[in-house]
C-alpha cells in the first residue's frame, strides 16, 4: 500500500509505484481526498479526486487505487485493506510517523518501508506543480 496525492502522474511516481510493487504481489495506491489535499497543501488539487484515481489506477504496478480517510489519523482503509507492507515515499517522513505510532491499532503484523527518491531535484511533486 502506498498513500499520496498524485496530482499527475510523473517519473518519481513511477519509480515510487514500481519499487513499492518489488515489495509485494498486489499493489494498493491510497488517493488523498481533495478535503484533505487543501488541509495539507493549503490549495486544492489541479486535478480532481476522479481524475487523480483514474490516473493511478492507469499507472504501471499499481493493481487498485483507492479514496483515503477524510479524518487524518484514523487508519480506516488500512484497516480495510489490511496491507503487509505500507511503502512511504523518502520525504514522506510525517505519514511514516504516522503509522508508526499508530502501529498498535493493527492487529497484524505491518511493515513500513520507505522507498528511495528518483531524482528528487527534478521529479518531486512540489517542483513540478504550476
């Protein structure tokens, strides 16, 4: 499983969806709402959450792509989906908080790891968006 916003897919999402895939068989992309895109990011996304699905679920590696929690924190599609591994992005560093400190509210074993960034300096999202 891997969470994130993806408001349009580019080659740092492709390499984040591939090495996530490498950690498992079946690979679940959480789609942040865009309620909690404009708590995160204090704008909406240039995309809407329709758009942003539908363009994961096109993604090479990725098998299914869900709508996030509304309410931060409260880990219901993990606890839906139930994951073996949840991968985090390597400037996710707050969601990989996150979940770690929350690690309690699953009653099954759950690996977090983070996957290495693919030419940051070019592919971040926040250098990309207009």
């Amino acid at each position: 499983m891997v969470f994130g916003v993806f408001d349009g897919i580019h080659k740092g999402h492709s390499h984040f969806f591939k090495e996530a895939k490498e950690l498992g068989d079946y690979l679940i992309a959480v789609v942040a709402p865009d309620e909690v895109v404009k708590d995160l990011k204090g704008k909406a996304p240039q995309n809407i959450l329709a758009e942003r699905i539908a363009h994961v679920e096109a993604a090479d590696g990725v098998d299914k792509a869900v709508v996030g929690d509304i309410e931060k924190g409260s880990w219901n599609i993990v606890k839906k989906m139930r994951p073996d591994v949840i991968a985090v992005g390597y400037d996710q560093k707050v969601l990989r908080k996150n979940l770690e400190n929350s690690v309690d509210e699953f009653n099954w074993f759950l690996e977090i790891e983070t996957i290495s960034p693919y030419e940051p300096e070019k592919y971040h999202s926040s250098l990309l968006e207009s």
